[in-house]
C-alpha cells in the first residue's frame, strides 16, 4: 500500500511564500516612504508659511509704531507710482481705483522712495535661514459715516478718511507658481485720531464747503507760487489734503494753503479735501497749468549816432505768464523804452559808452534781467 503523508504544521513556509511576504513587505516600506517625504515636505511648507505669517506681523507692527502721518513721509510720488503700477502678483488684485487712491509724500524728492520708514521697495527678513521679502503699499480710502466698506471716494459727503496699509511677503518655494509662494494681510488706519467714528456728533452740523477758489491755477516753473482756501460751515478743528498738485507745491495739511515752488512744466488735475471733526467732507477739482521758466536772452543795441533816431528795437521774451512788463536803466540820453511792448525807441542825444540793463518781468512775478554795452557815436 502506498503510505498517505500528512503535512504538519510546524514544517515553516515554502520559498515562494517567503517571496510574497518579503514582496509586501517591500511594497509597503516604499508606500510608507512616499508618505514620510510628502509628510516632511508639508511640514516643511507649513513652516515657511508661518514664518511668513510672522515676517507680515513684523511689517505691519513697523507701519503701525508711527503716527499716521507720518506713515507716508519719504515714500515720494514717482517711487511709489512705480510700485503701485508693477506690484507682486498676490497684492495686484487689491489695488483696485474702487477700493483705494495711491498716497505718496509730495515733498519728498522724486527716487527716494527707497530710504523712507516703510520703503517702496522691499526689505528683507531672514527667518529661520529662509529669506522673506516685506512689501508695503499705502493708499488712502474713505468710509460712509453710516458704515460699510473703505473706498476711493464714499458716495456721501460725511465720511472718515483712512490709510489703507497693504503688506505683502514672498518667499521661495517650489510648490508655489513661478518658484514665489506670497502672503498677503492688510489694515486701516485713521488718518487723523479725532476723525474716529465712535458716535454720530454730526448731527445737525452743516457739512463744511470750501470757498475762495479761483478755478484754473497757472504758474511758472521755478517761481514761488501760492493759493489759499477759506471754508464755511463743518465743525473745527478741520483737515486738508491735496492729490496730484504739481510736483514743487504742498497743501498746508491743518490751514489749507497751497505753497511752493513748481518744478515741472505741465497741467495737473488736482483735488484738494477739507475733512471736518465730525467726518464730513467737501472737495474742490480744478486744473492747475505750470508754464516753462521765463526766459530773456537781451538784445543787440543798433549802430548808434548822436542826433539821429534809432532803427527801434524790441525786446523779446519766452515761456513764463504773459502779459510781460519791461524796464531799463542806463539808456542813453534821448532813448526810452516802452514798458509794454518793450520797444525802446528815440534819438540819442549824446556820445558815449552806456551800460544799459533791460529786465522783463512776467504776471507770475518771475523776473529776468540782462544788461548789454550801447555806444553812441
């Protein structure tokens, strides 16, 4: 008979069943792998972001260390025209004409935007060996006493103006678009304390108007010029600002006089706002035309003989404010010179070698003034 074999238990595993386990075990190391690198990976990612988190903290605690006004002080209006027409991509969306209007220093000189207290280029934090970019952007928005959202300009005549303070950060990452992972995080500020809502005191207040404007504004390049306002109505102490005056000019923030001296030739659309204590709000538009610099080259005295008339000479000038105003001193005897046409004209009466000093004088005040050798034979 043939014998019948029994497997026992304890005669352990077959080569291919060793295989297969070895295989799982294989299969189930490299899944767990995978999952430990991404676990790391995201850990990682986490943390840079709270380090950005961290690194916006910073900036906007550096905005907010200073009075409001002085948040704007040094971030000059070409700088900051530049940062806001190409900012980072995460920051593009929020700087909508709605929402808010750019706010720069008009006193500070053109490219210093770099050196000011909150810059308009970047400043870097290094965090946990990780550099971060901070970025700011200043507007300036209004809110409707009656409430809701900060914009350009609130569609009521009481409202509360406001620093809108946009900080953006960057940092590398590779898991972010382009290489550039942003945070993004953003404030108000109350350009003035009293300005705070906290209880209507405006009620029955007439809101303020602003009178004693004159309309188009002209100027010469290079001349002082000057314009005041005057206001009826709105409660005191009151506030002023100006947008878009010509670079050279600022507006007087508590008395609402515009002074200065234009730099630039051109014409500006400007807007100056007075704000009340009690939030409400009055503004005149009006456009304002700098001229070139005045300008007088003097003249070629004619061939000159006792006795006889002069060929009549006229005195020609360029740029400035028209009407112009002409005068001389030293003309020889027997000459004179009109002062509004500035033709000098006559017959001299008597031989010599004068110093004759003509000067031209602009609506504008601004003044010019060449003097020429004449001889009289």
């Amino acid at each position: 008979m043939l014998e019948r074999r029994t497997r026992r238990s304890d005669e352990g595993f077959t080569m291919a069943e060793v295989l297969v386990a070895i295989a799982v075990v294989s299969v189930v190391m490299l899944s767990l792998s995978a999952f430990f690198v991404n676990s790391i990976r995201i850990d990682s990612e986490q943390g840079d972001r709270q380090s950005a988190i961290q690194a916006a903290d910073d900036a906007m605690e550096r905005a907010r260390s200073v009075k409001p006004e002085a948040l704007v002080l040094g971030r000059d209006q070409v700088s900051s025209a530049r940062q806001w027409s190409a900012p980072i991509a995460a920051v593009a969306g929020l700087l909508t004409a709605t929402d808010q209007t750019m706010w720069a220093d008009l006193t500070a000189a053109p490219d210093s935007g770099d050196k000011a207290f909150l810059p308009t280029t970047y400043r870097t934090l290094v965090l946990n060996g990780l550099a971060f970019r901070q970025y700011w952007y200043l507007g300036t928005c209004e809110r409707p006493s009656t409430g809701g959202a900060c914009v350009a300009q609130a569609t009521t005549t009481r409202s509360t103006a406001f620093y809108r303070v946009i900080v953006g950060v960057t940092w590398p990452g590779r898991s972010c678009l382009g290489g550039i992972c942003s945070y993004v995080t953003s404030t108000l500020v109350a350009e003035q304390v009293s300005t705070e809502p906290v209880f209507d005191t405006s009620e029955g207040t007439p809101p303020p108007v602003i009178t004693g404007t004159t309309g188009t504004q002209t100027s010469d390049a290079g001349t002082p010029a000057s314009l005041t306002f005057t206001t009826s109505g709105g409660a005191t102490p009151m506030t002023w600002n100006a947008t878009s005056l010509p670079a050279g000019l600022s507006i007087d923030p508590l008395g609402g006089a515009i002074s200065g001296t234009p730099t630039t030739a051109g014409t500006s659309s400007v807007t100056v706002a007075v704000i009340d204590a009690n939030g409400q709000k009055a503004t005149s538009n009006f456009s304002w035309t700098v001229n070139p610099a005045l300008g007088y080259a003097g003249f070629t005295p004619p061939a000159s003989r006792s006795g006889t008339a002069i060929a009549a000479v006229t005195l020609a000038a360029s740029n400035g404010t028209k009407p112009y105003a002409w005068s001389a001193g030293g003309l020889p005897p027997g000459l004179t010179l009109d002062g509004s046409s500035g033709v000098i004209a006559g017959t001299p009466s008597t031989k010599g070698t004068y110093a004759v000093t003509t000067k031209v004088t602009d609506a504008k005040g601004a003044t010019v003034s060449k003097t020429t050798t004449w001889t009289v034979s």
